[in-house]
C-alpha cells in the first residue's frame, strides 16, 4: 500500500514540475546589464557594511581590554 502511494505521489509532483516549467523568452541584454549592476551595488553596500560592523566591533573589543 505504501509503494502504491509513493508512486502516486511522485507522479503527481512530476506532472506538477512539467505543467509548470514552461520555455521563457530570454531577458533583453539592458535588463539583464541593470539587474548585474544593481546586484553588484548591493554587494559592494552589504561588504562596506560588513567592514564598519567589524571595525565597530574591533574598537569596542580594544576599549574593553584598555579598561
């Protein structure tokens, strides 16, 4: 009994995965150059971020030894 559902199921979900995986067009080159450069700042403000949260944290460390 347990074989004869998990095959339902995994039918089911294959017939789910091809209903829905249909051919797309491709993006224009422009998009796709703006989304690369907007997920390029992004990483650029997240590593900038991530540098002053480590410097912060250094300094703080440092202030607490000194005392």
């Amino acid at each position: 009994m347990k074989k004869i559902v998990m095959v339902a199921a995994v039918a089911a979900a294959s017939l789910s995965l091809a209903a829905c995986g249909g051919k797309k067009d491709a993006a224009p080159a422009a998009d796709a150059s703006a989304t690369a450069d907007a997920a390029t700042d992004a990483a650029s403000a997240a590593a900038t971020d991530a540098a002053a949260a480590t410097d912060a944290a250094a300094a703080s460390t440092d202030a607490a030894a000194a005392k």
